[in-house]
C-alpha cells in the first residue's frame, strides 16, 4: 500500500491539514453561537413595519406602525410585513457569511485555505 509522502517540499501533511479543519471548525462553532447574539433591522412601508433577526434567523421583534392597520386593505399590511421580514432574512444571511467566511478565510468557499494542492 502506498503512504502519502509526510511533509517536506510538495510533501501533503494530513496532519497538519486535520488540525487545521479541527481548528476551522471551532472556529465556525464560535462564530455561529455569536451570531445568536447579532441582530439585524429591516422594515418596509417607509418605516411602518419593522422587524428585528437575530443572526441566526430567529424574528426576535415585529413592529407595526398604527397607521398602517387599514381594516379595509388588510392585504397591504401583509405584503408590508412580508416585505420587512423577508428583508430582515436577508439581511441575517448576509451577516452570517460575512462572519463565517471571514472565520474560515474561504470567502467564496472551497478549500484553498486549507493549503491543498490544486485547491
């Protein structure tokens, strides 16, 4: 059977490769308990709807404006809440990549911070 050559010039250490995804991956843990922590605002309706997420998508507040409560266009108010929320998402998603892959270094993805050949 053949063994991988152990490190040196061009030489693969799965070794040093492991403890570096051991290390990534406590890393991306930490990051994805602080998230819980991170709110992000949106709102819709120049501001009559307003939602609060934490980072890690849970809606943690929802504010509607008095004046948007019309009895007669019920179907607005929904719209402007889903607007808010859906924005809200958003917003979260793009906090939670920005902070996981500034922690993992990957960036876009892909394993090139893990120092692979052809990676």
């Amino acid at each position: 059977m053949a063994r991988l050559p152990q490190g040196g010039p061009g030489g693969f250490d799965m070794g040093a490769m492991m403890k570096q995804v051991q290390q990534m991956q406590a890393e991306m843990t930490e990051a994805q308990e602080k998230l819980k922590d991170e709110v992000v605002e949106a709102s819709s309706g120049g501001g009559m709807v307003k939602v609060k997420m934490s980072g890690d998508l849970r809606l943690l507040e929802l504010t509607i404006d008095p004046d948007a409560i019309d009895p007669e266009d019920a179907e607005m108010l929904s719209d402007m809440v889903l607007a808010a929320v859906n924005e809200g998402i958003r917003a979260a998603q793009e906090l939670a990549a920005s902070k996981m892959g500034s922690v993992s270094g990957l960036g876009g993805g892909g394993l090139g911070g893990l120092g692979l050949p052809g990676m």
